[in-house]
C-alpha cells in the first residue's frame, strides 16, 4: 500500500480539478481554523497556553496514526524520512503551535482575527525570503494596510489599556506563527520522498513536533511560568480539547496539506482570510462581539490584501 491515491498523487489530474479540490480543502481547514480561535480562548480557563499545545498535539497525532493505519496500513507508520530531519521540519510546526497558541492567550479573538486577515502579505514574506519569489504585485501598500489596520484592531481590544504580552500584545505572536506556518508549509512538501501521501506527511511532521513541545512546557513548567496543569477538567474543557485537537489540529493540517499539494500556498494564504470570518461569527456564538474600532481595523487589513490581490490580476 505504498502508491499514492487517486487524490494525493502529486501532479495527479487535470490542472482545474486540482484547483477545485485544492479549494475545498483550504475551506475545510479554514472553518475549522476559525472555530477554533474562540474554543481556544475558552480552554485557557482550563490551560494554559504552554501545556495545552502538546496535549492537543499528541490527541491529534493519534488521530492521524489511525486514519494511517486505516487507510494506508500499519506499515506507512513508518516514518519515509530519518528522525533528526523530521524533527527539523517539525520545529517550525511546534513554534507555531506555541506562538499561535499564546497570541491567542494574550490577545482578543475578535482582534486575533483582524490581525490573521493579513495571511496573504506574511506568506509573501516568507515565500521571498525561503524561495526567492517576487514579492506580489502591491505587496507594499497591502502590508503598510496590514499594519495600520491590525494597530487600529488592537487598540480597539476591550482592556488593552491594562492588558498586553509585550508590545502590541499577543497580536505579535500571531503574525510571527504565520511566518513559522509557511516555512513548515514549504518544508512539508519538499522534504518528503515525491511519491509519500499528504496523510503520512501530515502524521509525521505532528508527532515529530511533540518533543519540542514538551521540551518547552518542561521548561516553562520548570521556570516557573507556568504552573502544574489541571488534571479534573469539566466535561466542557475535554470536549473543546478533543474537538480542537481532531478537527483544527490533525484534520485541518491534513487538508491544508492537501489543499497547498494541489493549488500553492500563495492560494492558500488567500483562503485563510476566511479564518477570521468564521472566527468571528463563532465567536459571536460565544457572546464576544466586535468593537467598531475590531471592525475598522479588520476592515482596513483585509482592504490591503483584496488590493494585493487586485494588484495580481490586473
């Protein structure tokens, strides 16, 4: 069962097919990327930031062993590449879960989401700077937009006058696991053997970022940080935390996986706009509504990234 399926052969199909379902997928993810912005956000009554990654890591990475061994047999367990440079791809993946994860901590979902709007200027950063692709048409006034947009979000955040992670809050982390995001995203479809499925993929860059995040919870654990993790959740917290890890975590990545196999990541980067958009309407479900000043600056952000785009097609 070593041959790529029908769907996840590379280069597999006709060139519009792929486009469709590289579509789909990248709205998969985007949906459950976006609930997961205010689920998050609930667990962190539960959680802290620091432990709850690897805890959601190591659910999800079970998740996807399953779905190996079920669709592709107990033998493509085995990892298609050597240990220390899975760990190397994976730790860009384990800095965005931490990072996201504690921008998350530290900031508003309202204003994360404003500030993720602008997914399409940070992939073209990231794209310039690993693989030396021109930066896009109207890349500079879409990230001077970015810029004020997000500041205009943030200070629209209720209690940010008291609040904050450093400069700007958690705002900053967020963009920062944009950028380790897109370099696990073009890590993950280099460094395998051409012929390895997205699942297996997906499978072996999660549980190779286990490790460094352990790593960095012992260490905030230890440092004092952090303090030792509540072990008598409600039913409500295992829910999120199961949820969060199944479909935003493991199947999320997955389809992402999928999604930037078939259309790019510069296509994708466009289809994470939609993270916000759910971000807030789930939000909303959970009784947190944005500030005007969320909405101008949300605005503003995603104005940038429509003119990049505009930009592109011109």
């Amino acid at each position: 069962m070593s041959a790529a399926g029908p769907l996840e052969r590379p280069g597999a199909g006709d060139p519009r097919q792929a486009w469709i379902l590289g579509t789909a997928f990248f709205v998969f993810s985007a949906f459950f990327w976006g609930m997961n912005v205010p689920m998050t956000t609930r667990l962190f009554a539960t959680w802290d930031a620091w432990f709850l990654a690897p805890a959601r890591i190591l659910i999800a990475g079970m998740v996807l062993a399953l779905l190996v061994v079920l669709t592709r047999g107990a033998r493509e367990l085995a990892w298609p590449i050597m240990t220390g440079r899975a760990l190397v791809l994976a730790l860009p993946l384990a800095a965005f879960f931490v990072s996201y994860n504690l921008g998350l901590q530290y900031s508003n979902p309202i204003t994360a989401a404003a500030v993720m709007a602008g997914a399409p200027v940070y992939a073209a950063v990231v794209l310039r700077v690993l693989t030396g692709a021109r930066l896009e048409r109207g890349f500079a006034p879409a990230a001077i937009l970015t810029c004020i947009g997000a500041w205009i979000a943030v200070q629209g955040r209720p209690g940010v006058s008291g609040a904050g992670f450093g400069f700007g809050g958690g705002e900053l982390l967020i963009v920062l696991a944009f950028m380790c995001w897109n370099t696990y995203s073009i890590g993950s479809q280099r460094w395998f053997p051409p012929d390895t499925v997205q699942l297996r993929r997906t499978y072996v860059a999660t549980l190779a970022s286990l490790p460094w995040l352990v790593i960095a919870w012992l260490l905030a654990w230890g440092t004092g940080i952090v303090s030792a993790p509540r072990l008598d959740p409600d039913a409500e917290a295992l829910t999120l935390l199961l949820v969060t890890a199944t479909f935003a975590t493991g199947l999320a990545i997955y389809s992402w996986n999928m999604g930037v196999q078939r259309a790019g990541l510069a296509a994708g980067s466009l289809w994470q706009n939609m993270v916000p958009v759910f971000a807030v309407l789930v939000s909303m479900l959970y009784g947190i509504f944005p500030t005007t000043q969320q909405i101008i600056g949300g605005a503003i952000v995603l104005g940038g990234v429509l003119y990049m785009q505009w930009r592109r097609a011109a």
